[in-house]
C-alpha cells in the first residue's frame, strides 16, 4: 500500500505552507500524480472558564469569504513546542493565561492532500488579561455555553471542524 516517490517537484514555498507536486509509484507499479500541501502544523485551544463556557472568536477567514465562530488556534512557528505554542495563541487572541493546560487530541486535518496536524488542548483555570493579536489579525471574543455551543452548531453558525470537535469533546467531559 505504500506510495514510493519517484520525482518531487517544489512549486511554492509561502508563509503558511508548500506546494508540491509528487510522481509516485503505486503497489501495483503504475505511476501516479500526487499534489501535496505541506504545513508546519498548529495548535488549537479550547479553554473553559471558571463559570463554565468556552471560549470562542469570531474571525474572519478569506479563503471562506466570511466570518466564522472557532476555538483560539494558531500555527507552530518552527520548533516551537506545541504546549507553549498553545499558551501563546490562547494569550494572543484571547488575553487568558490558564494555570491548566492539557493535550486532548493531535489529529490531520486533510489527510488526502495535506500534512498539517492539529493538537488539541483543553486550557483551565483561566486568569483574563489583554489580548494580543497578529497585527494582521482581528477577532471578537465569545463566551458561550455547552448548550449554546451546540446550538451554534446546529444551525450551522458553528462549522469548523476542530470547533465542533472541542464542543463534542467538551460534551464527554463538561467539567
């Protein structure tokens, strides 16, 4: 079942990610055109705070055109640790610090074209301050329940995957 590459072929190398396009030959021995995005991987941080609602922003996000509601995340700046990169998004598009932070999940988001992989934390303990954003970054802080939470994604206000995935997650384990 294993791809082995032939020929790799670099197209972009920006900010966010790389493209390239990968000739591979198959199990069956045929060769195959593989277009692959490579991404340094991020964090996101779903953090509860001591009255029991999640924290959320609006962003907006160009390549969706719109406004959505998600969980803080941010990308891995290079070798950075996961955890401490968790801690440094939460602050910067949040303000809060958390004297608890915990690793819930890592997952890949595009598995089918793209290695960029998630770590999820659950963040508590939360002491409010300033947020810090990118420059070129603007969010509006939320706070909302488990019930709202899943409101929101019912009527399709909420619909990014690692937003639904920490409502889910908080769900199982809502304190």
């Amino acid at each position: 079942m294993i791809e082995k590459t032939i020929v790799s072929r670099p197209i972009y190398d920006g900010k966010v990610i790389k493209l390239k396009v990968d000739e591979v030959e198959l199990p069956n021995g045929k060769t195959a055109t593989r277009e692959i995005v490579n991404h340094s991987g991020a964090v996101a941080v779903m953090a509860i705070t001591n009255d029991n609602r999640m924290v959320m922003v609006r962003q907006f996000r160009k390549p969706l055109e719109r406004i959505i509601v998600e969980i803080p995340a941010g990308k891995l700046e290079k070798n950075e640790d996961p955890e401490a990169c968790a801690k440094r998004e939460l602050m910067e598009e949040t303000g809060y610090t958390a004297s608890g932070i915990r690793l819930l999940a890592s997952f890949y988001t595009s598995p089918g074209f793209a290695d960029e992989i998630i770590h999820m934390y659950r963040a508590e303990g939360l002491t409010g301050g300033e947020a810090q954003p990118d420059e070129d970054e603007f969010v509006e802080l939320l706070h909302v329940t488990l019930e709202e939470a899943q409101n929101m994604i019912a009527s399709g206000e909420i619909q990014d995957a690692k937003t639904i995935m920490a409502v889910y997650a908080w769900q199982l384990d809502p304190k």
